[in-house]
C-alpha cells in the first residue's frame, strides 16, 4: 500500500471520529482523547516520510485533495472540541473556587459568643 493511501485511511478514521460529539462522561473523554492523540501521531510519522516521497501519480493527487478537505473539517472539529474542554475546565475552576471560599467561611473559629475584656 502506498503511503498517500495509508495517510488517506488514517486521515478518514480520524474524521469519522472527530465527527462524533465530545463525550460528557469523563472516562469516555478521556478515550476519546487518547484515541484522537493516537491518530494525530500515526499520521505525523506518515505524513514525514510523505513529504520525501516525489512520484506522485493522479491517483494519489485525488486522494490528497480529499485529505486537504477531510484535514479542514478535521482542525475545525478539534477546535471545537478544545473550546468546550477550556469552558468545562473554567467551569471547574469556578466551582472550586466556590467550594473552597464556602469551606473558608465556616472552617476556622468564630467570633460569637467571645468577650472582650477591654479596660480603659
């Protein structure tokens, strides 16, 4: 198998896998995350020794222009799916924050019930 066919098969299981939406589910996420890392770093090895390669046939011309179009809808899905993973971090800080200013309030001695003793 040639390596633009290779790159092709690649490129087309990572868009049909990108097309999916983000899991909500954590453990599925992080699934989804590491299969998606596992794609990007197949195709990188590949698309090096691509880059070397200089007989091109009209074949494999096609099929390029294919993996260009599949490619931008592919960067579009994983800025989308970036977006919503920075919105759920931010959303976690927000809530840690509030949790710990909330435990703050009521972990530390209070005031009521003490007298000060003050002479004059």
């Amino acid at each position: 198998m040639s390596l633009v066919k290779e790159l092709y098969f690649l490129t087309k299981g990572l868009y049909d896998h990108v097309s999916q939406p983000l899991p909500e589910d954590i453990e599925e996420r992080e699934q989804y995350i590491e299969k998606v890392d596992e794609y990007l770093k197949k195709r990188m090895a590949i698309l090096e020794k691509v880059s070397t390669e200089h007989q091109w046939s009209d074949a494999e011309i096609k099929l390029g222009r294919e993996l260009v179009k599949m490619n931008e809808v592919i960067k579009e899905q994983l800025e989308k799916s970036k977006g919503q993973i920075l919105l759920d971090l931010d959303e976690l800080k927000k809530k840690k924050a509030y949790n710990h200013q909330y435990e703050k309030n009521y972990g530390g001695p209070t005031v009521d019930g003490v007298f000060f003793d003050k002479k004059n």
